[in-house]
C-alpha cells in the first residue's frame, strides 16, 4: 500500500472543536469539496462506544455530530480531483483540537500535476492562516517516517522546531507563497 501525502496543522493551545471542523468544511467548500453520497464520517472510540464508519446523507447531521463527538474523529470529502480525509485529533478529556490532518491518496494527488499540488499547498496555507497555527506542514508519508502529532504539539509547546517537510509554514516567519513549482 502506498503512502499517503499529508498535511497537518498544529495548534498547541487549541481551538474548540466547533470551530476547527465548520471553519475547515468553509474552506474545503470554497476549493469545491463536498460532502456526498461517497463521504464517510469516523468517529473515534469512547470509553463505552465503539461507532462503525458510516456513509454520510444528510452533511449539516454529520459536522454536527463530529462537532459534538468527545473524541472526535474523521471525515471524507469529495473534492473534484479525489478524495480527502480531514482528521481531528485532541488530547483525552478536552474539547480543544490540537492538530488537523488531510490526507490524500498518492496516486491520485500526483496525477493531478503541478496545479493540484500548488492547490493544495494553498489549502495548507489557508488553514495555517485561519487557525493561526504554530506549524503546518505537509509532506508525502509523515506518520510513515515517524511523526506524532502529540509528540510535535509537545515540542512546539516548548518552542521546538524539528523535521524538514516540502511544506513548513512557520507562526514566527511569514507565511511565505511555497509552492511546489515556481
């Protein structure tokens, strides 16, 4: 199985999970993403459940129930070049998101050429913008190399900076316009 290219935002001290999931599905709207007949919504485990992935049919229903799910969890969209999978992760027995990770199928992501990739090392860029993040980066296989976004938050917390990513916008620099292609 190939791996998959990644970004993730960090954001050590956190936003509420509301705004982390409606504020993303707004800009995942405004690049033409969708929830559809093939979106999925993946709630974590909890303590006493254990919910199946499940098919989205109605998407305010679905972004409500993430919105509102104590562990949080996954989604799927639709966007017009393939499918994404945008993940909300927190620490245990909190309602703040420390970190949101897409992820997308490497094929499909380099298939899509110069224009796909710049699209979405802007994605990366807007999200970094509007959550005001510590870090975003983005990269092919970062959990496959050894990243934990615990671990990253933790270090950031302190003001560590380690890694080297395609992608690495920065809250001490300016985002800078990086794109994979001048």
């Amino acid at each position: 199985m190939s791996e998959q290219y990644q970004i993730f935002v960090l954001l050590p001290d956190g936003i509420s999970g509301e705004k982390a999931i409606y504020d993303t599905h707004l800009i995942l709207e405004q690049m033409g993403g969708t929830l559809d007949e093939d979106s999925i919504l993946m709630l974590n485990e909890t303590s006493n459940a254990s919910p199946e992935p499940e098919y989205i049919t109605d998407a305010d229903e679905a972004l409500a129930t993430l919105a509102q799910w104590q562990t949080f969890g996954a989604i799927a969209y639709s966007m017009p070049e393939f499918m994404i999978t945008v993940a909300y992760k927190s620490l245990p027995d909190t309602n703040l998101i420390q970190a949101i990770k897409i992820s997308m199928m490497e094929r499909a992501f380099e298939r899509g050429g110069d224009d796909t990739k710049n699209q979405y090392v802007n994605l990366a860029q807007k999200l970094h913008e509007n959550f005001q993040a510590k870090r975003t980066i983005m990269d092919w296989g970062i959990e496959y190399k050894g990243f934990s976004w615990d671990e990253e938050v933790n270090r950031l917390k302190k003001g560590d900076l380690v890694g080297d990513y395609f992608l690495d916008i920065r809250a001490d620099k300016q985002a800078s316009k990086q794109k994979l292609v001048a």
